[in-house]
C-alpha cells in the first residue's frame, strides 16, 4: 500500500497561498485491499512530526476527498503533516511528509507601496542594496505589483513564474505571491520591474487603457532568519531607487519593446504611496509557468518572401530566441494562427498587434518577453542578418500549473486528433483566467464559456484551485456590481449580464463540487450562487412574476447556425427567453441541491419549490396542450430532454422531434454555445448514442472533424472559422484556438467511456461505468485520475466480441453496465476484466 498525491486545499506543498477551511486529501495506489477502514492526519512544526499539533486520531469517517483541519494557524509559518491508512483488512501505510506554508494572513505589512513618479517609463525597476551580516538559516520574500512584477535577486529572476500577480478583480482584491529564498552572508541586491499588465494595458477596447489603475507601483517585504539567531526584514520605502528598464513598450494584446539601451538613465528616490493594504491577500492563483518547450516544426520561406517559423501547434506563450546580431539590429516578430494562401496571416488578431521586438546592443543574449503572451502557430521573424536556425528558437508553452489527470484514445485517428485539440485549447486558455481565446484584442474571461467547459477541464486537468480563484473573482465582482458579469475579471464590461453565462456562479461550483467531492466549495461560493439565483428572480418579478426570464438581453444560443436572418445569426435560432427560462429553472435546481449538501433546511424548501414553480411555468410557455414543444430547434428540444423540463408525457415525442431534425439536417448538427454542450449528451441519455456518435465523426461543416480535416490543432471558435477552400472565414470575431465546442470531450468520457459519477458519489467514491460502443471507434482507453484514484477503463470490439477491462480505485466501487446487460455489476476496487457478444442497436438516420 503507497499514498501519493497528498494535496492540502487541493495544492502540493503550497506556499503562501490563501489557507482558509483548511483541509487535506489523498489517494492510496499498490494495493489489494477494497476498503478504507480509518485514517490518521497528524500536523506538526518539524518534519519530524514531534512535538505534534494536531491529531484526528484513527478517524472511521475520514474522506480522503476532503479532510477538514481544526487548527489555527500562525502567519508565515510552515507546518508539516501526513496521514497514515488502514484498511479494512489491517493493511496499513504512512505518507511522506507533506507541507504547507502560511503567507502574511493578518500581519501588519512592514512594507510601503512604492512607486516612480518622475521617471516617464512602462518598466520602471526598483532597487536595494543590502548586506547581510551571516548566512540565513530561511528566508521569504512577500511580494506583489500593479499592473505585473518580475522579482531579481542578484541579478537573478525568483521563482518561475511570469505575469505575476495574477488577473483578478483589483478592485476588490490584490494578490501578493511568496517565494523562499536563500542567501549567504555579505553584499545583495534586490530588484523589481514592473510592466502594465492586465491592470493598466488596453483591455477589451484598445483605446480604453488604465482601467484598474494608471500608477505602476510594487511592495515587497523579506523576512530573514539568521543563523546567528538573528531576524532580518526588508520592506519597499523611500530608501529604494528607480529607473528606467529596458522595456520601453509592453501591453497585453500588443506585445513588447526591448531595448537594452534604453535602460538606466535617470535615477531617482522611489516615493512611497499612501495606500492601505486593506485589498491584498495571499495568493489564489496558481503560477503560470512554461510547461513545455518546442522546437519549430519548419522554418517556411513564403510565397510573399517571408521567413515563418511553424510551430507545428497552436499554443499561448512566446518565443525564447538566442540573438547575436550587431548592435542596433531590430529583430522583428509577429504572432499569428494561421496561413492564407502560404504566407504569414494575423487579420483574425483585430486590432491586437501580437508582437515583439527587440533592439540588439551587440552582445549575445537568450531574449523572451517578460510581461505579455501570444496566441499563435506561426511566428514572422524579420531582421536576422544570418539564416535562421530551428535550435535558435524555443516556443514556450505558458499557461498555469495544472496536472494532466485523463488520458483518452480511440481507434480513430481524426477523434484522436481532436481529443489533442481540445487539451490543447485548454492549455492554451487556462492562463490564470479562463479565457475564451488566447491571441486577438480579447483574452478575457468569458464566464460563459467557463462553465460550458468547466467539466471537461476537470476531465483533462486537475483544475480545481484554478476554478476556486476563478470562482472567488467572480463572487468579488457580484458583491461589487450586484450581477455577475459577462468577463470575469470585468475590466469595463460592468452593466450587463444575461442568461448561460451568469450562471457561471451555479454552474462551475457545482461541477468543482461533483468532480472533487469537497464540499468546502460549496460552503465558499453558496451565497454567489443565491445571489444570482436571486438576481434572476428579481428579474422574473420585474416582468410579471411569470417564473420565466423574459425580455432581458441574451446572447442565445451563441454562434449556433440555425437562425433564418443574417443579421442576428450570431446569437441562432432558439428563442432567447426560452433558453434563459432553462438556465433559470437549472441555476435554481443547482442552489437547491447546494442547499441540501449544506444542510440548509429553509432554503432547500424555498428553491425546491422555485425550481417547481419554473418548471411549471415552462411547461405552460412553451408546451401546447398535445405536449408538442414550441420551440422546434435543435437545442430547444436538447434542453428540454436533458434538464428535465420536458413533461414525462412528452418526452417520447421530444425524442421523435429530435431525431427528425437531426435526419432533416442531413445527419449534422446547427448547434452553438448552448446547444453544443448537451446535443451528445441528450441522444446518449434517449437512447440515441449512435446519432450522438454520428455528429462527433461528421466530417463536413459544422462538425468537430472538420477542422481537423483542415488541419486544426486547437477548437476554433466558429464551425466554419475556416472555409473548406483554406480561406479563413472573415475576421470580425474568428479565433482558431477557442474551447468551448471542446466541451464535447466530458461526454465523450461519460458516455463513450460510461463514466460518471452515482448521485451521492460525488468526487468518483462511487461512478457509474457504462459505455456505449460503437464499432466506427473500434477501441477505447482512458485513464483517468480522480480524487478518488486511478480509473481505467478500456473496451475493444472486434467483430461481435467485446473484450472490456475495468479498473476501480481504493475506497471507490462502481457499478458496471455494459451493453446488452440485463442486470448491473456491482464492482468494488479491483481490476476486471469481461467478454462478451455485443449486437448492436443502430439509430439510422
């Protein structure tokens, strides 16, 4: 017996970060044994583990999802501990030791703000001198700056991270990261540089900049322990210098000026700002950092004499390049995603300028940037004197440090194709945000897309604390604003808000709650969710308390094709006030069931039966007497099966209807946002999953494997953001690296590969494990790691015989279904494995 992944507030070893409802999980691996009988969580001040802190003692109840820590906890401290495992039949094992380190929590700072106002400058860099008189036992550095910080030690960047402090709504809030430190006796020299980042460039409209702010400024404050016994602190003030660094341009959407000439200069006494400290907080955010590294695929020479690097991936990050070329050589580099007619192409990017350049002051340099990112394949380069080198350039994979825990493959190579796609869509978007496109003059955190994804994300990634931030940014702007806003972080899109993507507060916590098993995001996020459960109501009773949404703006069903005039197709052809009722009736039905986790008696009566009333009200709105469904799309008839608002009357001929539309439109779909999310899901769920495994190999538009067939390596935005000639379909709003039609992967995972999990299995202690086959896949493996642990699940059919093995973690059961089986399999852990005679049930068209 082993335990592995022991994580506290679903992080490994954190420090500095926010440690409130403090609890750990784990998951045990190499063993026979079925059953947890007790665990032991012990937490002390040594790794040693003595003298001990806390103890549970041999805890029968203890979840390994989420096991709740009663200890107050004492500012930049760190605490060790482990759990110790037994099995129901006395198999035992001890963890290492784990850690967690608090940050400053309620601390008074000894620290100023600081800033530079005689120096006219984008990259002022503050520094300080200073002598330590012996060698530190430990040391800390607390930090943070508005718009981004990078952080130098002699000379040398701290930590790994870029675009630090991270997006969020700085009005409520300011982040501020620790990082440890060594340091040897004798003469050092701290730095900060800072950039505009997401707080001061132009965000959303490229002439509206200084949204959050339009000072530049830093904090930082160093605690030494000495090993003369002595504490040694170092706080920004007056006593710091300012001047001019070598970024002479940097905004978000339009990249970068290096000139290492242009720095130094004037130097001038850092001024110390009057500011509270009221809005920072320990960190929430987790690092982005560079996850991987390519190397070019081709260096391509264009028909339009340019000098392309393909990258043989979209991706977000940027381009590390080796430079010695003479002093005064302007090295020119501009992003784009994709070719037209074989030569270099950035119209779809907007007004965003996607670029870096660099002056060369005549020495060689390793040269990246520092406070921006890129969306892109492909990369321009102009200005090299020398032909280029492939091993000169490095393309940077930077996104947040997220554990990959699916894996998924098939038979078919085009469906593996996308399943890279939709991974890579969300590595390329989870850049401290959830945005919806890494690349134009947009890179915003569209709550909408959010929590169309949200599931999948979990599938592909432990995204837990990537979402918890998200979801704590948003209840921030709610309490502020008093609806949840369209992007969150809001930047200057403040006023509006509608149906699909405000529910984002319901939605996300829920699903985080479902795939994770930890209630604690329940408890953090519960008055968000009824303050936009609320909000809708509000509404609903401003219109005539018909327990519908209606009249209010919404974007629809978003990007779907079904809408008979041009003008409005980019919102599609279901009514809009049908699909906020849905959401209305779904976001109420998410609150009650919160409410029940919760143990909130009052309010699960209320929403229970608010859910009714919606319900009710649907049904007469949008429901004729005969039970037929007034509003006859696509995604109409997809919200109505999945959700439940159909009457249980009517949902044979929903069923019907649905299948006819599909057989009317040749077998694809016309789907967007909305209706995209649940189409596969619905058939699967109605006794259609070969219709549903029709749409995912459609080849033709609008279909997944359409652009895979056009070469996509990320989801685009459109079905068609392509057109099938190459030529890209307009660039008014056209991005190739938008994840939201990837939500199509979590149903390739509950339905192709079956699992899901029970009602009351919440983080996979208990799944259901039924898949549906399909002969044109062939083959399916997955892996995937669980709070719970390692499932794995593989079938195989060849011919009529269907070989399937199964694998179900410590402390989890399953219940198996396969196809043809009369009755269910019930499957504690352990490794399976079944063959039996598969007849298929064909749906045609």
């Amino acid at each position: 017996m082993r335990i592995t992944n022991c994580k506290t507030n679903h992080l490994t070893n954190p420090l500095g970060f926010d440690l409130s409802n403090l609890r750990v999980s784990w998951i045990v691996t190499e063993t026979h044994s079925q059953k947890q009988a007790w665990a032991r969580i012990r937490v002390a001040l040594t790794p040693d583990m003595e003298p001990l802190l806390y103890d549970s003692g041999e805890a029968c109840e203890a979840s390994s999802l989420a096991f709740p820590i009663d200890l107050s906890l004492q500012p930049r401290t760190r605490y060790y501990w482990t759990v110790q495992v037994m099995a129901e039949g006395g198999e035992t094992a001890v963890s290492d030791v784990n850690w967690f380190e608090t940050a400053k929590q309620e601390e008074a700072w000894q620290a100023s703000w600081i800033t530079a106002p005689e120096l006219s400058t984008e990259n002022p860099v503050f520094t300080r001198s200073f002598t330590l008189p012996a060698d530190t036992v430990s040391a800390r550095i607390y930090a943070t700056g508005l718009g981004e910080y990078q952080l130098y030690l002699d000379g040398q960047k701290v930590g790994r991270e870029y675009l630090t402090p991270g997006c969020n709504h700085y009005d409520a809030w300011i982040q501020y990261q620790t990082y440890e430190v060594q340091l040897a006796a004798g003469e050092h020299q701290l730095a900060i540089a800072l950039g505009n980042g997401w707080y001061k460039s132009p965000m959303v409209s490229p002439t509206t900049d200084c949204i959050y702010g339009d000072t530049l400024k830093a904090l930082l404050e160093m605690h030494a322990q000495l090993e003369d016994g002595s504490t040694w602190v170092l706080g920004t003030d007056e006593s710091w210098s300012a001047q001019a660094g070598p970024i002479t341009f940097n905004t978000i959407y339009d990249g970068e000026v290096l000139e290492p000439s242009a720095a130094g200069g004037k130097q001038t006494a850092a001024a110390v700002l009057p500011e509270d400290f009221q809005k920072l907080t320990a960190r929430w955010s987790l690092p982005v950092v560079v996850k991987q590294e390519l190397t070019p695929k081709e260096i391509l020479h264009t028909p339009a004499g340019e000098t392309v690097l393909d990258m043989g991936q979209n991706f977000s990050g940027f381009i590390r390049f080796r430079c010695k070329e003479p002093k005064g050589t302007r090295i020119h580099l501009q992003y784009g995603e994709v070719l037209q007619d074989g030569n270099f192409y950035n119209e779809n990017l907007r007004s965003a300028k996607a670029e870096y350049i660099y002056v060369s002051d005549g020495t060689e340099r390793i040269i990246e940037p520092s406070f921006t990112f890129y969306g892109f394949r492909y990369v321009k380069v102009e200005g090299f004197e020398e032909p280029l080198r492939a091993e000169d350039f490095t393309g940077c994979v930077l996104h947040s440090d997220l554990e990959m825990t699916g894996q998924l493959s098939t038979g078919h190579a085009k469906v593996n194709q996308l399943i890279s796609n939709v991974v890579w869509g969300q590595r390329s978007n989870y850049v401290d945000v959830p945005t919806d496109c890494p690349q134009r003059d947009e890179r915003l955190g569209w709550t909408g897309d959010t929590q169309i994804f949200a599931g999948a994300a979990c599938l592909n990634m432990d995204s837990y604390a990537f979402l918890n931030k998200y979801c704590h940014d948003l209840y921030t702007v709610q309490q502020t604003l008093g609806h949840v806003t369209h992007v969150v972080p809001p930047f200057t899109l403040r006023g509006v808000t509608c149906s699909a993507w405000g529910d984002a507060a319901t939605i996300v916590p829920w699903t985080l709650y479902q795939y994770y098993g930890d209630r604690s995001i329940l408890q953090q996020q519960y008055e968000s969710m009824k303050g936009w459960a609320d909000y809708i109501y509000s509404r609903d009773e401003a219109s005539g308390g018909k327990r519908l949404w209606q009249g209010d703006f919404s974007f629809g069903d978003w990007l779907a094709m079904d809408h008979e005039n041009p003008q409005e197709r980019a919102h599609g052809g279901t009514d809009p006030d049908y699909i906020s009722s849905a959401y209305y009736y779904y976001s109420v039905s998410l609150v009650a069931k919160a409410a029940k986790v919760l143990g909130k008696e009052a309010d699960l009566r209320h929403y229970e039966k608010l859910a009714e009333e919606i319900r009710a009200a649907f049904k007469h709105e949008f429901f004729t007497g005969s039970g037929r469904l007034a509003v006859t799309t696509q995604t109409g008839y997809v919200l109505a099966l999945f959700w439940g608002l159909a009457p249980e009357e009517s949902r044979p001929r929903l069923i019907r209807e649905l299948k006819k539309k599909l057989q009317d439109n040749g077998g694809y779909l016309k789907t967007g946002f909305v209706g995209t999310a649940y189409i596969c899901k619905a058939l699967s769920e109605n006794g259609l999953e070969d219709l549903a495994y029709g749409l995912l190999l459609n080849e033709e538009s609008p279909s997944w494997l359409y652009a895979v067939n056009l070469g996509a390596t990320t989801i685009w935005e459109r079905w068609n953001s392509m057109l099938a000639n190459g030529k890209v379909n307009g660039t008014d709003m056209n991005s190739f690296n938008h994840y939201a039609y990837g939500a199509v992967i979590e149903w390739m995972y509950q339905y192709m590969v079956g699992l899901r999990p029970c009602e009351g299995g919440e983080g996979f202690k208990k799944v259901i494990i039924a898949p549906q086959i399909d002969e044109r896949i062939g083959r399916l493996d997955m892996k995937y790691r669980s709070a719970a642990g390692l499932y794995e699940v593989h079938w195989q059919l060849t011919g009529a015989d269907l070989k399937v093995k199964i694998c179900v973690p410590f402390d989890a059961e399953a219940v198996l279904i396969l196809p043809g089986d009369a009755e269910k399999r019930y499957l504690p852990a352990g490794e399976y494995e079944f063959t039996q005679t598969y007849f298929r049930k064909k749906e045609k068209l």
